[in-house]
C-alpha cells in the first residue's frame, strides 16, 4: 500500500510499545535526542557508541530489526562520500595513515558527520518505522507547526504517489514509441518530459484545490481527529533523549 493509503514503505507494522505512543510525543523525543547528539562534541567518541546503544534498546522494544534499520541507513550514502573526503582536503595538520597524508581536522570532522549523521538517520527511520504518515501529520498538528506547513506536507505525501505513476506512464509511453535515453542527445526529450509533467501536475493541482474549494474549503483543513498524550506517556518518549542528556553532559565533563 502506498503513502495515499496512509501506510509508507518505512512504516513497519507491529504490536510494541513504541508504536503505541502518540506521534508527538515521539516527534518531540526524536527532535530533542538530535539535538542532544549534535551538541555532544566530537571527541567523546564513547558518547555516540552509547547512543547508538540506546537506539538499539528503542528497535528492540519497537520490533523493528537491525537488517531493516541498515537497509534504510543507504539514504546517507552522499554524505558518507562527503565525509571520506574532508580528510583530503581540509587544511591543518598532517597525518600520515596507510601511506596517505591526512589532515588531522579533516578526519575529526569525517568522524562528526559521521556519527552524528547516522545516529540521526536512524531515530528518523525508527520514527518513520513505528508511525504511519497520517499519525505523524496529526502530532505535528497537535505540536502547533504552522497549518499551512502541515497542510502542503499533507497534500505532497498524498499526491507524490499519483506524480510518480504520471511519471511511469510517460516513460511507458517513450519507450513503446522506441524511445531510449543513452546520452546527452537525448536530454531535450526528457526536458521536454519534464516540462509536460510539471504543466499536468500543476493543471491537476488547479483541479483539485477548485474542487476542494467547491466543498467549502476556507484556508485551513478541519481537525478529525484530536491525539493527547497521558504523562506516562510523556514519560516513556522522553526517556530516550533525557538519558542522552545525562550522556551528553558527561561528555561535556570528561
């Protein structure tokens, strides 16, 4: 099922405590152990293995298991490029490693984003993993984000599908013609692709905001559906960023 049937390839349907809590509380737990991470400095190289360790704990009570975790860490894969190649370029000291001279700050800041990448990734695909796409817009409703924000990330998730299927029939449509992009003589073609692919998109876009206008749209999309959150609740979402606290201060002071 796609994202316009509320459940993304992310989502990861199961029975655990972590997918029972309301969104946003554990937008906020997510959004606050980030925080935690980027401010912990670089050199405590222990620090991120222990929150790596609490994000073990948080799969393992959501019962999402660490192949489907890595899998989903492939996203990084630019910034990971980005990183092996600060400690070629950065200036500074030198250091020999395998017969390759590196600069010493190009290998702390390789390693700070990194770590601090990862770690980030993976609470947002454990996030995405245990709450499905109609969830997180209703805690980031019930978080007070702008309407308007919330409203455009709504109708994005709802219609990238249907953009992605127009996509998939004008390629159909190319390649049944014989058509086969294989160099740069063909870029116009896809040019032009692209261009008729916006127009339809944003002829569609007219379409829908004059029918929703018709059904007595105002500006602001009615509230269904209301999500509180108990204190023990609270409780059980932040335990993972405030023991990052209790970490990141100890980085802090070693």
């Amino acid at each position: 099922m796609g994202a316009v049937g509320g459940t993304h390839r992310l989502y990861r349907h199961a029975h655990s405590p972590v997918h029972a809590l309301p969104p946003h509380t554990k937008l906020a737990a997510v959004l606050a152990f980030v925080v935690v991470v980027v401010s912990t400095p670089r050199t405590a190289m222990w620090a991120f293995a222990l929150y790596a360790v609490l994000l073990a704990l948080v799969a393992r009570h959501a019962r999402v298991p660490a192949a489907f975790v890595l899998r989903r860490l492939l996203i990084e894969v630019p910034f990971v490029a980005f990183a092996v190649l600060m400690p070629f370029v950065a200036e500074g000291e030198r250091v020999d490693v395998l017969g390759l001279s590196l600069s010493v700050n190009g290998l702390w800041g390789a390693w700070n984003v990194l770590a601090k990448g990862t770690l980030g990734v993976a609470a947002s695909v454990l996030l995405a993993a245990t709450t499905e796409l109609r969830e997180l817009l209703l805690g980031l409703q019930r978080l007070r984000l702008p309407p308007l924000l919330v409203q455009i990330a709504s109708f994005m998730i709802r219609y990238g599908d249907v953009i992605t299927d127009e996509m998939r029939r004008m390629r159909i449509a190319r390649e049944s013609r014989g058509f086969e992009a294989r160099g740069v003589r063909h870029w116009g073609v896809l040019a032009k692709s692209a261009g008729a692919l916006f127009i339809r998109s944003y002829e569609r876009g007219e379409r829908v905001h004059l029918a929703m206008v018709s059904r007595g749209y105002a500006g602001s999309m009615p509230v269904i559906d209301e999500v509180t959150a108990s204190r023990a609740q609270w409780t059980r979402a932040l335990a993972l960023p405030l023991s990052a606290v209790v970490v990141c201060v100890l980085g802090w002071a070693l």
